[in-house]
C-alpha cells in the first residue's frame, strides 16, 4: 500500500492555516476598528473558495492511496479547475468594481445591467450576443477579462489557463480520461497550483482592504512563507509505499 508522507501535508496545512489566521486578524481588526464586516463582501466569499477547496484537497489526500489512482487525481484537479475560476473573478472584482454587475447579472434573476457595463465588458466575450444572463461567463472568458481589461500577468495567465484546460476534463465524468504522468510529479505541480492560488488570492483580498483605506496585513510576506515551503515541496518524497 502506499500513502503521501503525512509530514509534507502537515507542512501544507501549516500554510494555509498561517494565511487563514492572518485573514480573520484581518476581519477582527475591520470589524472592531471600523465596523466593516469583510466576511460578507463577495471579495472575502471568492477567497473562500479557494481556501475551501485546499482544505478539501488536503483531507482528500489524506486518505488517498495514489497506487489506486488510474485517473490523475480527478479530485484535485475538479477543485483546482473551481478556484482558477473564483481567482479570475476576485482578481477582476478587485481591479474594477464593474465587475460586480457582470456577476449579478448572470446569477440573479430579473436584474438589469447598464448598456456602459455591456459596452465595457462585450469586447472581451466570445459570443455574439451579450446573454450571460442565459449563458453565464466561461473560464476562458474571465481569464480574457483579467488578462486583456485587467492586465493579469501573462506568466499567472498562461500557467492557470494551461492547468485549467488540462482540468475540464475531469469536470463530468469520462472513463476515457487518462494521465501517463509520474504520480509524485503530478501531485506535485497539483499542489504547488493549489498554495499559488491561496497566496495570490490572500494578496488580492488583503490589497482590497487596503483600497478601502481600512486596516489591512503588512506587518507579513506572504510570499516568504509561500517560497519556504515550495522548497519543501520540491526537495522531498511525497509517495512511499
């Protein structure tokens, strides 16, 4: 039988619980100092995803044995595929607040959005007609909106869009699906997507705050912790049999 080394999802766990911490100081500290409750802004709800979702990954792969595994980590991959999609919408939430109107017109009935919102957003949309009220926005779309309005990265873009596209076909079930890929490789890169997201989401959210001239983190460097332990998890054994 073989199992992933308890140590190294430990250490794993230790990281999302030191940024988890550090985000409710934050939400105690708006709320005792300016009675801002963050936890209920859709910025905090779309961290949260991505938080959820490492945790699921986590306890997934605590009872995980990879000898079994004939798909790649389906798991993993369904959850990732999740929060690169909520990353391109907090990262377009908390570059232009616009944005917002887009997500409420997809998913709340019978609301209205102005024709300067649609004029904004419609080059950016691979459709003809402007009906994410019938057809909500894809992935793809969303990574369009943060790269070519937003001005995302190229290197974050090109290396979610890549993980995203190997994901979709994990999102229904295909018992064609295969993945040749080394195990310990592949969790690997798997969980090192998973850490990415959790910090890049945790500095949107945290520069968020600070946009609203509220208390926000920078007594830390998240991407100091972050660097520790991608080190880790690339100078150790995952798989032991």
């Amino acid at each position: 039988m073989s199992y992933i080394h308890p140590m190294v999802l430990d250490t794993i766990n230790s990281y999302k619980t030191f940024l988890q911490q550090n985000i409710n100081n934050l939400i105690n500290l708006n709320l005792n100092t300016a009675n801002w409750n963050i936890s209920c802004t859709g910025e905090y709800k779309l961290f949260s995803i991505i938080n959820e979702n490492v945790r699921m990954d986590l306890n997934y792969l605590l009872v995980l044995n990879p000898h079994y595994d004939m798909l790649g980590f389906p798991a993993l991959k369904r959850n990732i595929r999740i929060s690169i999609e909520a990353y391109y919408d907090l990262f377009n939430l908390t570059t232009d607040r616009s944005y917002l109107n887009l997500l409420k017109y997809q998913s709340v009935k019978n609301v209205t959005i102005e024709n300067s919102v649609i004029n904004t957003y419609k080059h950016f949309l691979k459709r003809k007609h402007f009906d994410i009220n019938k057809r909500p926005l894809t992935i793809s779309e969303k990574a369009n909106i943060a790269k070519d309005k937003n001005n995302l990265r190229l290197d974050i873009y090109d290396y979610f869009k890549d993980i995203a596209t190997k994901s979709n076909s994990y999102i229904h079930p295909d018992i064609f699906v295969t993945d040749s890929c080394d195990r310990e490789t592949l969790l690997k890169s798997l969980i090192i997507c998973d850490c990415q997201l959790l910090v890049y989401a945790f500095e949107l959210l945290n520069n968020f705050v600070k946009k609203q001239n509220a208390p926000y983190i920078s007594a830390i460097n998240p991407y100091s912790e972050y660097n520790k332990l991608y080190n880790y998890i690339m100078s150790v054994y995952w798989i032991y049999l």
